[in-house]
C-alpha cells in the first residue's frame, strides 16, 4: 500500500523498485507528479513533465501509463464521460464528482472497503480497483445554481 508513503515520492519509487518493478526514469517522472494525489489526464501529465522539461513524448506517456495500472501501481478513472483521469493507487476510496466544476474529491467510505475484502475473501480474486463514483454539485456550484434562481 502507497498511502503512508504518499508525501515522500522518493520512498514510493525505491518501494516499487525494490518490489521488482521496473520503473524506468521515465515511469519514475510519471509516479513522482502522481504523488500530488491529483486525478491527471494524460495531456495534463504531459504538460507537467514539459514544465520541468522532460522530453516527452506522449505515445511514450501513454505507454508507460498503461504499464503502471497493470501492475496496479496506478488507477484508470473515468468521470462524465471524458478522458481517463489517472491518480496513483492509494487503497480504496469512493469518489465525489461535481457536474459543473468537474471538480473530484477522493472521499473513504468504510463499507465500500469492507465489500471488497469481503468480495476478495469469498472468490480468491485480488482486487486492483472497484469504483464507486457519486454525481452530483459541489457545495460552491450549489450556492451559484441557488443564487441564481
Ligand atoms: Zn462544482
Ligand atoms: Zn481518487
């Protein structure tokens, strides 16, 4: 689990190193912006490493991307049917997605944890990531739509 870690991206990469994993140099630059715990599309990954100027090539991001929620070291998210938002795996969390702002929040629902160990406990399967998202306004678009009305 990378949660405890999350704030020193130095112990997360030698972690997954010494897990096995190949982090590359360029998957090590993908994984340190990732421990901003934000929900990043790959353009907006792109922009972050032209911004502390990496070459960068974006099939390379793509690429390196897809290895990374293989191994399950990152979750695909997809929220009001736009692009794939990426975000380092942090355990298990629901999340809150605003329909104006398009602004997401990580929330931690306790049951939602316990069915998937208890899903993983029953079937023997490993579970990477489940989703449960929840649509809806962000209490400050709440307060514009009232305002408005
Ligand atoms: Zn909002
Ligand atoms: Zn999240």
């Amino acid at each position: 689990m990378l949660n405890n870690d999350i704030n020193n991206p130095e112990i997360i990469v030698d972690s997954l190193r010494a897990q096995g994993y190949r982090i590359t140099k360029a998957r090590e630059d993908i994984v340190r912006i990732l421990c901003n715990v934000k929900h990043y599309t790959v353009e907006e990954l792109v922009n972050e490493l032209k911004a502390i100027k990496k070459d960068v090539n974006v099939a390379t991001v793509y690429n390196n991307i897809n290895f990374l929620v293989h191994e399950g070291i990152v979750n695909e998210y997809n929220f009001n049917n736009k692009n794939s938002v990426y975000e380092l795996n942090i355990g298990l969390h629901a999340h809150l997605v605003c329909i104006d702002c398009n602004d997401i929040i990580n929330i931690d629902i306790p049951t939602f944890k316990s069915i998937k160990d208890n899903v993983e406990k029953n079937t023997g399967f490993k579970i990477l990531n489940a989703k449960l998202d929840m649509y809806g306004y962000c209490p400050s678009c709440l307060k514009n739509k009232s305002n408005n009305e």
